[in-house]
C-alpha cells in the first residue's frame, strides 16, 4: 500500500505546531511507516508536491504568506489548519490593534536593538504585510481544525490515524486541551 503523503508549512507563527508534531516522539516513527513527508520545515524540501494531507501551522499577514497558503491548498486533497494561529489568529492576530505602519515603523525603526541609521523602511526581500492578521480558513477551505497553542500531540496522532482510516477527524472534547 502507497503512503499517505503529507506536506507541512509554518507561516506567521513561532513553529510550536511544528514542535507538537515532533513530540510525537516514538509514535512519529510508527507513523511514518504510513506516511510520507514531502515539503516541509521538517525535511526542508521547498516546492510542494501532489500530496494527500496538507497541514498549515501560523496565520496570514503578508503577500508570502497567502502564496505559500494557496500553494499547499491547490496541491493538497485535506488541508488541516493545526494550531490557535492558523484556526483563529492566534498570538500574530495581536498586530490587528495596530496600524500596520506603526508596526513597521516600530519593528525596523524604533526597536531598541534595531540598527537602522537611515531610518527606511525597507521594501526590497520584505514582503507586504496586510493591514491586518487572519486565521487561514478566511483565505482557503480547511478540512480539519486542531487548534491548541501548541495542539496537544495527542490531538494531532488521532487526526493523523482518522485520516488514515479514510475518515475526516473530529476531535473528542479531552483533545482539545494540553496536559
């Protein structure tokens, strides 16, 4: 039998999501008997290919981001938005209280370890940020949520081993909160 391949991606996030999956520990290693990883943090593969589960850690708040988002959509069957960040917002969603360019202005101008005798803001290699962050499924269908701020790595094998059975995860009330 074929394995389920799986492509992951961090976007405006800390990669705690990602760290959650890693601490998986000994059962990522049962796991990946019947899975396949293409692109992703992990094996730092870059082009997403075809790819039977897509996981989206972090939310949206540049150009980059919303690319890198609709890229692993259009190639993936399941798209699972894993972790607070990507289901609603999360921590990066803070910025919205914000003017974005009171934002950019504090960030390469005004920090207090920022060198920036010019004081430019500066546009090349820097993506647009947009005036405010969003949870991904305000860009894309998500298919399965696991929120948690990092999920609790029970919740992702049991979304993991749903989806292997062919079933569309719904997780039960004691995955949603960390122990």
């Amino acid at each position: 039998m074929a394995k389920v391949r799986v492509a992951t991606t961090w976007l405006e996030c800390c990669s705690g999501c990602h760290m959650s999956i890693l601490d998986l520990d000994e059962k990522l290693v049962d796991l990946l008997s019947k899975i396949e990883f293409d692109a992703s943090p992990i094996t730092d593969i870059k082009e997403f290919g075809e790819v039977d589960v897509g996981i989206v850690e972090g939310s949206v708040g540049n150009e980059e981001q919303l690319e890198v988002l609709k890229k692993i959509r259009e190639k993936a069957k399941i798209l699972i938005a894993l972790g607070d960040c990507a289901c609603f917002g999360g921590i990066p969603a803070m910025r919205n209280f914000f003017n974005k360019d009171e934002v950019l202005k504090r960030v390469y101008i005004e920090t207090e370890s920022t060198v920036n005798p010019s004081k430019v803001i500066p546009s090349l290699d820097v993506p647009k940020i947009f005036p405010s962050v969003k949870s991904i499924d305000q860009f894309v269908k998500v298919d399965v949520y696991i929120p948690g701020c990092p999920p609790d790595p029970r919740a992702i094998e049991y979304a993991i081993k749903e989806l292997l059975e062919g079933k569309i995860p719904v997780l039960p009330p004691e995955l949603l909160s960390y122990e």
